[in-house]
C-alpha cells in the first residue's frame, strides 16, 4: 500500500491543506484520507450572518473535492494516539503514515455561559442563537462580550438585522483600539449608525441568569453572546504531542509537530511563529496559509524534494460592519495596522470577494509552482 496522508478536519485550514496536497500529488502513490464530523463545509466566517436570520449556502464537501481523489470519511475524531500513529473516529481505528491535524477551535468558554450564555463561534450555537433572537421581542436586551473582531461583527450583524432589538458591546479596552484612527472613526461611527451601545473598559466575569457580571456588578442583558475568543479543539490535549498553555499544536515553520515529525497541525488548531516572532492568530488570514504550507512541505517530503519554505503573513482586518458597510484595515506581514483602510461599499465588496474566493479555491486547482515571491493567498 502507498502512503497514507490522513487529514482531520475540512475547515478552512484542513481543506487548503487537502485540495493542495492532492494537487501536488496527483500522479503519486500516495493516498489522502479527510475525515470531518459532517457532509459540508462551514463558511465560520459567516456564522454571526446565520445567527442574524440569514440563510448561508451549502457547500458540499464531495462536490468540492470532486476529481482530486481525496477520500471523504465522514466521522467524529475521538481520539489520536501519535505514538501507534493511530485515530480513532466513531470508534473506528484508522492508521497513517502522516497525519494533519487540523480540527480547528470553539469560542472560548466563560463562567456560567453554558447555562446563561449565546454563541456565534460553531455552526450549533449560531443555530441556537438565531433561535433565541427569533423569539426576542421590542426592546429585548442583547449584550454582545467581547470587542475582537467576532465580536463587533455579531454586534453589527444583529443590530442591523434586527433595529426593535437593543444591542450592546462590553470590551475590555477601547472599541477597536488596535486599529489606525482612520478605521476606528469608521468603526465608531458605524456603531453610532446602528445604535449600538458601546461599554469600553468592562471586563466581563462571567454570565448569570439576568445578564453578565462585571467587577460584581451586573450588565443586565436578556441575550449575553460570548465573543472572548477561540479555545482549540480539545481532541489533541489527550494525546501525546506538545501542546502550548491554550492547548494549541506546537509546530514549526513548516507546520510539523515539534514532538511528532509525522504530524503536521495547522489552523486554528496549530501554534506557529509568524512574522515579527509574533504567534499567528486564530483565523482564516493564518488558516488557509497554514494549510498551504502543510501541504507543500508534505508533498516536498513525500517526492523529495526541496520544501517551497513559504511562509504566513497577513495583509487585512476585515470588519463587517452588517451587509451595507466594514472596514478593511490593512496590516504589515506581522498584523500591525498600517494608515491605510478601505470602507463602505468598496469594504463590502473587499470582503465579500474574499469569502467567495476561499470557497471557490476548495473546488478549484491553483498552479503547482508557488509565487516567486513566496506570497500566498489569505481569506478575509
Ligand atoms: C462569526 C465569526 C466570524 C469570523 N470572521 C473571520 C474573519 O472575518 N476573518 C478571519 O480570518 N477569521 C474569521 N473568523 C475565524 C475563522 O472562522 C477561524 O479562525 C477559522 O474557521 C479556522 O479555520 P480552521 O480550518 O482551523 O477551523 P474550522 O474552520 O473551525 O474547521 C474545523 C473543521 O473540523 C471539523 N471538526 C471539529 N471537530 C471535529 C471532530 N472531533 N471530528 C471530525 N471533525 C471535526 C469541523 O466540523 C470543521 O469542519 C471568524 C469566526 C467566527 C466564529
């Protein structure tokens, strides 16, 4: 039998991976396994949509990977042992030579929010929430914890989908205050526009039965949605690769495993130096890089060849501000704000292209030789 690329996970990370991998190897002996929990992909970086009552579109994995030759298990990874190079998947033991971990993050839990608290950060809680916001009448108080840029996406979707509703946004530091003034003003202004309530300098403890509790205080809210940030997928805490303090892969810069040289992590599911010796952060910007990198030094190994030596870097923020406006904020390689930022329509636009560009790259075949510059493609 040739060698068996087992990959978990068909996020953003997992399926660049994939896609790119089975572009690589196409006339090889090599056999490429992705197993994920359902039949479609999740566009997550749309989910505060969903929870505003909109309906996303489908996109089925096996008409995705239709013709790449990548075998879809469909299957819920329970468990790795890296050490018998071993997964277990409804309880079905699957062997492989390399495997890519890329299963991806929820949002970060706070006290009390399983049983008082609403979330955007899975495709199950922005289902559940768009249930509760159904159901929310006149007035209805929504309180949004969490000034990242999920959090002021939820809070821009809702209160422009639903205007009757009361929204609010509690933030630790300053609404946007890592972005450059002229994307703050924007950012501001748009909260005015939509009336949002915004609580600067409010560290949210955690949520109770009438809202969230701040320094002993009470932030009443009927709805309280966390937006405090992603914790990785647990899967990988019972096995034996290095993990750092969040439970995050530990790899290098060409996404291998710094315990296990048969494992590559990328995605959220992956810790990774980037530019500027800063970590990349959870999101699709390092994502679909992080895939790309993966499977080039994967394919590099598996031919020997040279390994590409890509690297991540970012180029974007972008804040959807609800449908009709958002803020692109361009950044340096290590994701600091530069002056410059898009707004408005042509913002909409920015990152609308950007999401539909993602999805269209998981069915299409991109050149086998990378940019001589060494630049890769990043979602929004
Ligand atoms: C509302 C919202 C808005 C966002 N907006 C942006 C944005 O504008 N820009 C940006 O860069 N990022 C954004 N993000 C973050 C971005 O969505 C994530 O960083 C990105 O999805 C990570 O990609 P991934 O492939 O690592 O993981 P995921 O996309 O989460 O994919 C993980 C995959 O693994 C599968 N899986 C999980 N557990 C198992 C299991 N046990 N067994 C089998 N399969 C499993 C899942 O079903 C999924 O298919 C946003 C996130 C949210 C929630």
């Amino acid at each position: 039998m040739g060698h068996r690329v087992l990959m978990l996970g068909a996020g953003y990370a997992g399926l660049t991976a994939a896609r790119r991998l089975s572009t690589l190897l196409r006339h090889n002996d090599v056999e490429i396994v992705l197993v994920n929990d359902r039949t479609d992909f999740v566009e997550r970086i749309r989910l505060h949509q969903l929870a505003a009552g909109q309906d996303l579109p489908r996109h089925e994995l096996a008409d995705l990977l239709a013709g790449t030759g990548v075998r879809l298990h469909c299957a819920r990874v329970e468990s790795i042992d890296a050490e018998e190079r071993t997964v277990v998947a409804d309880g079905e033991a699957i062997g492989y030579d390399t495997l890519v971990y890329a299963l991806g993050s929820a949002g970060a839990p706070l006290p009390g929010a399983a049983e008082h608290g609403w979330s955007a950060a899975s495709p199950a809680g922005a289902l559940r929430l768009r249930g509760r916001l159904g159901r929310a009448g006149q007035g209805e108080r929504v309180l949004v914890v969490g000034g990242g840029l999920t959090g002021l996406e939820i809070a821009a979707e809702i209160a422009e989908a639903r205007p009757e509703l009361s929204v609010a946004l509690a933030t630790s530091g300053g609404l946007g205050d890592w972005l450059a003034p002229a994307a703050r003003r924007h950012l501001r202004r748009g909260f005015d526009r939509l009336g949002i309530e915004v609580r600067e300098g409010v560290r949210i403890e955690r949520f109770g039965p009438g809202g969230a509790v701040a320094d002993g205080a009470l932030v009443p809210a009927d709805v309280s949605i966390a937006a405090t940030g992603f914790a990785p997928n647990p899967i990988a805490a019972g096995s034996t690769l290095r993990l750092d303090d969040s439970g995050q892969v530990v790899v290098d810069a060409a996404m291998r495993s710094v315990s296990h040289p048969d494992v590559y992590a990328v995605g959220d599911a992956a810790w990774a130096m980037g530019p500027g010796g800063r970590p990349l952060r959870m999101s699709c910007s390092s994502g679909m890089p992080t895939g790309w990198i993966a499977a080039g030094e994967i394919a590099a190994r598996l031919t020997d060849r040279r390994p590409p030596r890509l690297r991540a870097r970012y180029f974007h923020q972008t804040i959807s501000l609800g449908r009709r406006d958002a803020v692109v904020q361009f950044v340096t390689a290590d994701d600091r704000p530069k002056r410059g930022c898009l707004t408005g329509r042509a913002a909409v636009r920015y990152k609308e292209t950007l999401c539909r560009t993602a999805v269209w790259s998981f069915a299409h075949d991109l050149p086998a030789k990378p940019a001589r510059n060494g630049a890769l493609h990043s979602a929004a």
